[in-house]
C-alpha cells in the first residue's frame, strides 16, 4: 500500500511537472521572441525550494506544489496608456503592455499551444515507437434484449465505424461512443456482417445516455460483448463452496439455472450477485455435461458491499493467447506517416474535452467526472505501471485537457485574457480596470468552486 502511494505521488509530481513546464515555456519563449523582458520563471507554487538567475537577467524558480507556475514579464500588470507611460523608452521597449495586441495575444495563447504541441509529439513518438495495436472489433456476443440486439447486432459482426469514424480496433470504438454521453438521439454504427458480404448501418437509439455514470461503459451499456476469457476453472481454494459442490479444476462452466454463460466474466457476475443462493451449475467435465447444486457463500468488501463467493480461480493469460492471429491489429508508422494520425488523435481529443465540459455545464453529464490531483496521481500511477506507451497517452490526454481548459474564456485563465484582447481589438482601447477587477474576482470564484469539486469528487472516490 505505501509503495504504491509513493508510485502515485512520483508519478503526479512527474506528470505535472512537465505539463506545467512545457506549458509556461511556451509563455517564455514567445515572450523572448517578441523583445519582452522575462522578470521570472516559476515551476510550482510555494516557498521556493531552488532558485537562481540566468545571464538573461530573469530569475528562475522551483517551487514545491506543481500545480501550477507562471512567468512574471515586464509590464505584465500594466493595463493602461498611463501606467506605461511611466516607464523609460528602454523599458517600453521590453515591456509586454507596450507591445501590438498581436503579440501580447500571441504570447498568452503560446502556453495552451505549448500543450497540444507536446500532445502531438508524445502520439507521434508513440506512433513511431509503438504503433497502434489492439484487438479487431468483431462481436464476441451480443445481449438478449439489449439496444443493440434490437438494432440488429449479431455475434461476429465487425465495427467498422461509429458515427461515420473510422474503427480498425475496441479502443478506438469506446472513445467514439464516449463522445456521445448524455446525448439524446442515435448512434450509428457501420458494421461487416458475419453473414453477409455487404455491409450495413444500424441505428442505435439512445436517451440521455449514462449523463449520470461517473465510470461509463458505453460498449457494455449496449449489450455488446467484445470477447470472453472462456469460463475455464483452473483451481479450487479448500474449504470453499465450490468444492462443497465437487467443482473441480479443469470444468468449464456452460450454464446456470438455465441461462448459459458467456465466459468467466459472466460467471463471475452471476456467483457475486447470489450469495447464499442455491445454483443449478452445469459444467463440461471431460466432454460430458455434469449437473451441479452449488451456494455461495456471503463476503463483505471493503466498502460494504455484500457478495458471493465460491472459492475458485481463473487461469492467468493474456488475450494474445486466447485470440487469432486475424483479431490481433497491428499498424505500424516510420517517422513521416506518424505525423498524420498524431495530429488527428490530438485534434479529435480536444473536442473531446471541450465538448464534454459543454456537458458538464448544461447538465448532460455528471460533474462528478471532474477529477482533482488525488485521482490524477492513482491513474498516472497506475499507467506508470501498465508500461511506458500508456504512460504517454495519459501524458498527452492530460496535456490536452490543460491546454483546452486554459482556452475557456474565464478571467485569470488564459482564454480570459485573450477574451479582454479581443474586446480591445474591438473597442480600440482596453478593457476598463473596472471591469477586469471584476472579471478577476468572478474568475477566482469560479476556479475556486472547481478546485473544490475535485477534491470533494476525489474524497468520495477513496471513500
């Protein structure tokens, strides 16, 4: 437990670090670019744990909470004709308020640009490094009754795209059907059938569809099942309900009280959800089918929940071992070819994000999918762990969301800024300090209100 907080902590403290690096070295060096005297560089918040000053004149500084930085400029603060006015012609010169709108504007949005810029590296050298690898998304099962088998989905169709998007693998499905949470309307699917040569498009209806799931599985949710760890038992815990039944290892589960069983997923639900229940099992056992009655026994989990168990265990493999070759997807990239899908990946990612904060603001979605620092460190922690390539997707999806959050037009962000810029560019003068102090206050307000969600979000998540 302690070894894995410790995981968490480092790998938020790296994963912010250099979000919050790249993102306000992109304010610094357009800030040089434009002859605008940098006063200081500071990565986190804090008393400064290092600090020195460059032969630039400008004073860096590292700082002990990452959640955050800025870079302070020269004339930063100054809003008016007059405040400028006070400064020596040397320091106008390097002032960022003396400067044309087009490049105070230009260094304000270089942080954000900074962060889909790093995006796009990371899943160029994600491309080129690793390609893009998956399982094919050929329909293991469908659910009786479900949305898609009404829509008339079949075990072995393939999904060939969602909405019109393109799908090779299951990972590129999800995140096309998580784009339509909390929407009203059809989902429509483009599939190869099993049975046929031609393909066909089926309309999938949904009705506010999982707004209110805080962890969503929208293949799941269909009634699509993408494939099963057969229902194979490799092992038998002593003294457990299942050997109280004769379960022995090597049984494959075929049904229960009459409904027959998907795979070990499957099986599993139905044992959690019967605790002291009596179960009609039949099991294949050396080609024959064998009829076993079998309770569960009671168990509590940590949070309460009451389940049932039986005391028996799947064998460990992976899904390379139990799928075809002809499921398993591989498409690799060289250093120019990788270029394209990165750019695509970052671009579709960030309408992602910013259509799920539209979302999130009308009511179409829980704001309880805004997380805070605690669960950014479980899952930075987490992919540390699941290997480098993983890793640097949750990198560049985080870097993205910051990127995009920071365009939001909301006083102290820098969308807020440019917003007061485009106003100026308007009005030909800039916006009243009046009107800018207030925007300050509602700015903090709304950030403030944020943060505390996230951490409340966070609390209730361990809890």
């Amino acid at each position: 437990m302690i070894i894995e907080i410790l995981i968490s902590v480092m790998a938020l403290l790296v994963t912010l670090g250099i979000l919050v690096t790249i993102h306000e070295f992109g304010h610094f060096w357009v800030a040089r670019r434009c002859g605008v005297k940098v006063l200081k560089f500071s990565i986190g918040f804090g008393k400064a744990v290092k600090t020195w000053t460059g032969k630039d004149g400008c004073e860096y500084i590292i700082a002990p909470i990452p959640l955050g930085g800025y870079v302070k400029m020269l004339g930063q603060e100054d809003t008016t004709v007059v405040d400028s006015s006070r400064l020596s012609a040397s320091q106008r010169e390097c002032s960022f308020a003396c400067k044309p709108l087009w490049q105070r504007m230009a260094i304000v949005a270089a942080g954000p640009i900074a962060n889909f810029l790093l995006a796009i590296f990371v899943f160029w050298l994600i491309n080129i490094s690793y390609g893009v690898s998956g399982i094919a998304p050929v329909v293991n099962n469908v659910i009786e009754d479900s949305i898609a088998e009404i829509a008339g989905l079949r075990a072995g169709d393939e999904i060939l795209a969602v909405d019109g998007e393109e799908t090779i693998i299951w990972q590129q499905v999800t995140l096309q059907l998580l784009a339509r949470l909390g929407e009203t309307g059809e989902i429509t699917l483009t599939v190869d059938p099993a049975d046929s040569s031609r393909t066909r498009e089926l309309q999938l209806p949904i009705n506010a569809w999982m707004g209110s799931e805080t962890a969503p599985n929208p293949v799941g949710d269909l009634g699509i099942i993408q494939f099963e760890i057969p229902a194979d038992i490799a092992g038998i815990v002593p003294g457990g309900a299942a050997e109280a039944a004769d379960l022995q290892e090597g049984d494959e589960v075929i049904s229960v009280d009459g409904r027959s069983i998907r795979g070990w997923t499957h099986w599993v639900e139905i044992i959690r959800a019967s605790p002291e229940l009596t179960l009609n099992v039949v099991v294949q056992r050396a080609g024959i089918n064998t009829d076993l009655l079998m309770t569960p026994e009671t168990a509590t989990l940590d949070d309460g929940t009451v389940i049932g168990s039986i005391g028996a265990y799947v064998q460990e493999t992976t899904l390379a071992e139990l799928l075809p070759p002809e499921m398993q997807r591989q498409v690799d990239y060289n250093v120019l070819s990788a270029i394209q899908p990165a750019l695509a990946e970052t671009w579709n990612k960030s309408i992602f994000v910013l259509d799920s904060v539209k979302k999130m603001v009308v009511g179409l979605i829980s704001v309880k999918n805004i997380n805070g620092p605690i669960t950014i460190a479980q899952v930075a922690g987490e992919t540390a762990t699941y290997g480098l390539d993983v890793y640097l997707g949750f990198l560049a999806l985080l870097s993205i969301s910051l990127g995009v959050l920071n365009l939001l037009p909301i006083p102290v962000l820098d969308g807020g800024h440019l917003l007061y810029y485009a106003i100026e560019a308007v009005i030909r003068r800039p916006v009243p300090e009046r009107i800018q102090a207030w925007g300050l206050q509602l700015g903090l307000l709304m950030i403030s209100g944020l943060m505390v969600l996230a951490m409340y979000n966070d609390v209730n998540r361990l809890l």
